[in-house]
C-alpha cells in the first residue's frame, strides 16, 4: 500500500459526541491540513445549532455543509439534519434523501462509505461516542479501502455502545483515548 | 483496482440505460447513485454492474423496477412544514392576482408535494384558477402519485406536518381511510396534468407562475444543475416562483442573477421582471 498522505478526516458519533468533539476540534491547530467532515446524529428539526455551537469552541472553520460544498483543508462541515451528506470524488460533498439507515439520517455509515469509496487510503475515519452501532460498517469500508480507522476509546465514552460495536466489527480500528485523539489527527494529517 | 473497475461499469450501465432507454442518469452525483447501483445488485441478484448492463440491455421488463431503484424519492405531505407556511403566507398573495394559475410540481414522485400544493390551494382559495402540471421520469412514481393512497401510518406524521404549515382544517377531510391506507379526495387532482417529463432532456412545456422542485437537484451534478435551473428560469413568467429544497440553491447556477431571493431560509425564488 502506498504511503499517500492522509486527505480527508470523517467524524461520526450520536450521545455524547459533542462533549468528544469539543475537546478534539479545539485542539487541533487553526491551520490543520486536511478537510473535515462530521455527522452526528441530530432529530430531524430543520435547524441545528451543532455547527455554531463548534464554531464558538474552536479556532478551525466550522460551518453546516450546503450542497456540492469544495472539501478544504481546516474547514470543519458539518452534515445538516435530515439528510445524508456524502463525498463525491470531485472532492465535493453531496446531500441524499435516502431512506434513514440504521433510523439515522444523516447516517455515519453513508458518510464514511461514500469517502472511502471516493478518496480510498487518504480517508481518516474517527468515531465517537454513540448509543447504536452505526458507523461500524463504515469504518470498515475505510479500511478495506487502506484508510485509517480510529475510534474513540469505549472507557472515555459517555456512550460506548457505538465504539464497542465499531471495534468488534472492524478489528483493524485503534481505540484512542479521547485526550489523544487530536494529537494523533495531527500524526496521521502530516503523513504517517 | 477493484473500485477502479466499478466506477467504469457504472459508467458503462448509465451509458447503456441512456442509449437503450433514453434514461438519462449520467449527470447523477455519483455518490449517492452508487448506493443506489448497488441496492439493485442486490434486488436482482447481480454479481456485478456489467452483469446488471447485460440484464437492463436484453430485458427490458426490469427497467420499470430498476427506475425504481434509482429515483424513488420517500418523501412526506407538506414536509418543511415552514416552506408551505411561506408559501401560504407570502407567496399565495402574489398569487391571488393573477387571473389563472400554473403550478409545476417538477420530480413529483409518489405524489406528496402534489397533494400538499393542492390541498393548501384549496384552503387558499385558489385552486379553481389553477392547473396543476406532475412531472416525473418514473412511470411507476407517476401511477402512485395519480392514485394518491398513502400507508395509513404516515398519515399522523403528514396531519401535524399539515397543522404546522398553517393549514385551515383538519387534514381528515381529504382522505378516506381504508384497509390501512389513506386514500386523498380525487377531486384534489382534477386539475392536475400528469406527464413524464425529465430535467435532463426535455424542454419548456408551458409558462408557470410556481415551480415547487424539492429534493431533486440534490441528486444532480452542477453542470446538470445548472440544465435545470435554466429549464426553470425559462419556464417561468416574469415575477414567477421557484421554490427548492431546504439545503438546495442557485449559487453554482449561472441562472442565479435572473432570480432574487424572496424567502431566503425557505429557498423561495423570484424570477425577476428584468430579464
């Protein structure tokens, strides 16, 4: 497998993930290099206030995602609620009105699959706290794509259901103590 | 290079689906068609993409379930309770000044933002003036939006979606209830043009004074997009409405200058009286 540098990072979590996020996004320095794209799990009222509530934490740019959004490095997008946000391979996102998978819309699963399927060995998937298993299957279409899964360490978890499930379905995912979560983006972000 | 290989059977299969069959998907998002490629491996037992080609080339008979598979839209009545309040509340009194009303519901599938429109032009007032045009690429989402029978489970769901939007009567008195469907008055689409018609290579049919298309572009690339939103622009009269999605917009159009924003949260456009 080549050695290409990472290109993308997908975040996913539902209960509990913005406490893992608000210590993750303000840890990573303003000029980060990659993109950055998350999913949580969010009732489908149309506004959210996630992306705001990030933005006030952090020094990178965080904003909800609009479609056909260019992916940049150090801008955070978030997924809106009652869609799936996906990645196309033109380094664009792109919004679906599919069926929820897993009762989730935005599902971590439709994220992760669709950035491995577009950018292969340079996706970092990390996934947080969360109360169902969604994004295990995603995770490990990263990695049979040669991608990079983390996952946040079930014992740090507010809810670990969605960790456990990831770990045991993808056992090439490493479990990382959220305290080092940033650290090892920013690793992973300038080559490994 | 397994995925290698795929992407260019997809490729293959939307070239053949439009040579064969004059369905045009090749100016799809591939991200979110790819899922939909693979949901119908699955449907009709397909190892590959090339073997699902060999199977839509030679038998035509699937293409009607396979069109199914990568358009069909599940969406809800009045769903965005507040795009049909704007609607109700802002555009509906432009509306009541023009002598007759066309209405195009564009990508109309199983019908529920036909219903919607119509039972809200109902309340208003105006339905007695307007024709409604349903456009669709799939025959199959046409029949169900023709019949206008929905599961009775989602009629709870649709009657506060209908009590949020601003709605003037209890959403009971438009259907019947039986056999765990609801079954929307028939009266609601007797002014109603159903017809097959497709953003991607069809033109103007008539010049509307509201263009409802919501959730449809989302599934389109920008070049393709743009074909719509002209298609749109073209199709309006002066001083017209396009509404869209609620994460859809003009702003990779070249069209977007042509239009104002009339409701910028619910992404209601206006055709502006200048061009």
């Amino acid at each position: 497998m080549n050695a290409l540098p990472a290109s993308l990072v997908v975040m996913g979590g539902s209960a509990g993930s913005l406490d893992a996020l608000s210590v993750i996004l303000p840890s990573l320095p303003d000029d980060f290099p990659l993109p950055v794209l998350i999913v949580v799990h969010l009732p489908p009222a149309r506004e959210s206030l996630l992306a705001e509530v990030l933005q006030r934490k952090c020094g990178l740019r965080v904003r909800e995602a609009e479609d056909k959004d260019e992916l940049c490095p150090g801008v955070v997008l978030v997924a809106p609620p009652d869609y799936h946000l996906l990645v196309e391979a033109d380094a664009r996102v792109s919004f679906c009105s599919d069926e929820p998978q897993l009762y989730s819309r935005p599902s971590i699963d439709v994220l992760f699959e669709s950035a491995a399927e577009a950018f292969g060995p340079g996706v970092i998937g990390l996934l947080l706290s969360g109360a169902n298993s969604d994004g295990a299957r995603g995770l490990q279409a990263i990695v049979q794509r040669g991608g990079t899964a983390l996952v946040q360490a079930p014992v740090d978890a507010h809810c670990p259901t969605m960790p456990r499930a990831a770990l045991e379905r993808c056992e090439q995912a490493r479990a990382v103590p959220l305290s080092e979560i940033a650290q090892q983006l920013q690793e992973l972000a300038h080559g490994r | 290079m397994p995925h290698r290989t795929e992407d260019l059977e997809l490729r293959l299969l939307l070239e053949a689906i439009f040579h064969r069959y004059h369905y045009d998907f090749r100016g799809y998002s591939l991200a979110s068609l790819k899922r939909r490629v693979r949901q119908a491996l699955e449907k009709f037992d397909c190892q590959s993409i090339s073997q699902l080609q060999d199977r839509v080339l030679h038998d035509a008979k699937i293409l009607p379930a396979l069109l199914g598979v990568l358009t069909v839209q599940v969406s809800e009545l009045f769903r965005d309770p507040p795009y049909f309040k704007a609607i109700r509340e802002r555009v509906v009194p432009h509306l009541r000044t023009y002598p007759s009303l066309r209405v195009w519901v564009a990508g109309c599938s199983a019908g529920e933002e036909l219903y919607s429109l119509a039972i809200l032009f109902r309340e208003e007032g105006l339905e007695e003036r307007t024709i409604f045009y349903a456009t669709d690429i799939n025959p199959e989402a046409l029949r169900r939006a023709q019949e206008g029978v929905y599961s009775l489970d989602r009629l709870q769901l649709f009657s506060e979606n209908h009590r949020q939007s601003g709605g003037r009567r209890s959403l009971s008195e438009y259907y019947t209830a039986a056999y765990g469907h609801a079954r929307f008055d028939p009266s609601l689409r007797a002014r109603t043009v159903f017809s097959d018609h497709s953003l991607v290579t069809d033109e103007v049919f008539a010049e509307m004074q509201l263009i409802s298309c919501r959730n449809v572009l989302i599934y389109f690339d920008r070049e393709l997009q743009n074909r719509a939103i002209g298609l749109f622009h073209d199709s309006l009269a002066r001083r017209g409405f396009l509404g869209l999605g609620a994460k859809e917009s003009l702003r990779f159009s070249d069209h977007a200058g042509a239009f104002e924003e009339f409701d910028r949260l619910e992404k209601i456009y206006l055709k502006r009286g200048d061009r």
